[in-house]
C-alpha cells in the first residue's frame, strides 16, 4: 500500500469488509491521514468515531435530495465531522430542469432513477420552474441558486458538484457570490419539499440500508 497520505472515502459495502479498527491502524503507521464515510446512517457514523475519528461524511444533500437532516448532519455536527455534499445539483436536474432527460444517453443510470421517471419527472419540473423563478429575480442561474443553498448550509460543508465543461466550472464558482436571506432560504426549502418521488430505487444501497453494518464491539482494532 502507498505511504502516500490521503483522505481515505469508503462505500458501505467496502465498510464490511474492512473494519474501521484496521483502518486505524494504517493512520497510525502512517499509510493514510484520515477516514472518511460514505452514504452511512447516523448510528454507523457513532460506531465508527467510537473507533477513531472520522474526519468527513460523504452524503447527498440539495434542494433535490434532503433526507440526511433529520438525524445524519445533526450527528456530524455534535462530533465535529465535516460534511462532503455530493450532487448538489440533483443529478443535474436543478441545472436544466426535466429536459436533461432528452439529452441522457441509454445508458445514463439517471434514467433509472425514480424522479426521473415520467410520473415524477412533469411535477418535479414544477418545482424547478419556481426555481428558476427565484434564481431570475436574483440574478443568477438556478445551478447557482441551487449551490447557493448547500454553501449557505455552513462552514462545515463542501459540496462537490460535477462538471466536465470549464462554462459550468466558472458558472459553479459564481455561486459563492449568491447571497441568500433567511426568508429566501425558507422558500427554496419549501418547494424542495415537493420533490417527488424516491431519491434511489430499491437496488441501489444508500444509508438507509447501512443497518447491516456490525455492532461497534467487533470493531475495535487488536
């Protein structure tokens, strides 16, 4: 393994196989820095930090996907773990709105997603207009609006959008000059409560199936 240090992310799946208590034991030889967690439920994270610290939780969090606020970003916040936010920007969907759908290749896993789904995708377009409504009278596009929101969440958060265009990198950096009132952040966060449909079908793992991991006892390192 390389001595290199790094920020070590693993998937819940990973997580089993390899406990936290050997993960331990390569910060303290020095072959990584830190630990990190991915899609893991709040009791996860407790198990692990009981172990060694966890240093950031990768989770999905936007105005598309906010599921992690009742009991997940509380607990990070009370162990002093930093939050990575990937796909601020709903997959997309909170850029462009449902005609992303259109220019989704066959086999763009996007297109199994539920809220992109015809029964869902109308209604959630709905919600991307008013959006886009609100991103208008501010100046600003709705991706910009949309990061806006997540940044506005704290300091302790960095999200992590996707981009493979220098146009959208340079549209994703102006989003730190989108200021945001109390009363502008309720409002966003209202419609984000008319998203509709489930963020993952069922075959897809996400915290909500990190339960299975062992109880903290079996994870304590030799």
């Amino acid at each position: 393994m390389s001595s290199q240090k790094i920020l070590f992310t693993t998937t819940l799946g990973f997580l089993r196989r390899l406990f936290i208590g050997e993960l331990k034991k390569l910060v303290e030889e020095g072959k990584i820095k830190y630990i990190g967690l991915s899609e893991a439920s709040a009791s996860t994270i407790r198990r692990a930090h009981a172990v060694h610290p966890i240093t950031s939780t990768q989770l999905e969090w936007s105005l598309w996907a906010r599921d992690v606020e009742e009991d997940i970003i509380p607990t990070c916040r009370e162990l002093g773990i930093g939050i990575v936010a990937y796909s601020p920007l709903g997959r997309g969907f909170m850029s462009s709105g449902p005609k992303i759908v259109e220019n989704l290749s066959d086999d763009d896993f996007r297109k199994t997603l539920p809220r992109f789904q015809p029964e869902n995708l109308d209604h959630n377009g709905k919600v991307f207009e008013r959006v886009n409504e609100i991103a208008s009278r501010k100046g600003c596009t709705p991706s910009q609006l949309t990061l806006a929101w997540v940044l506005h969440q704290g300091d302790d958060v960095c999200p992590i959008p996707g981009t493979t265009k220098i146009e959208n990198f340079n549209q994703n950096i102006g989003a730190l000059s989108v200021k945001l009132t109390p009363e502008e952040i309720a409002e966003l966060q209202s419609l984000a409560s008319a998203i509709k449909g489930e963020r993952y079908d069922e075959s897809l793992v996400t915290w909500k199936k990190s339960e299975t991991t062992p109880p903290v006892s079996s994870w304590k390192a030799e």
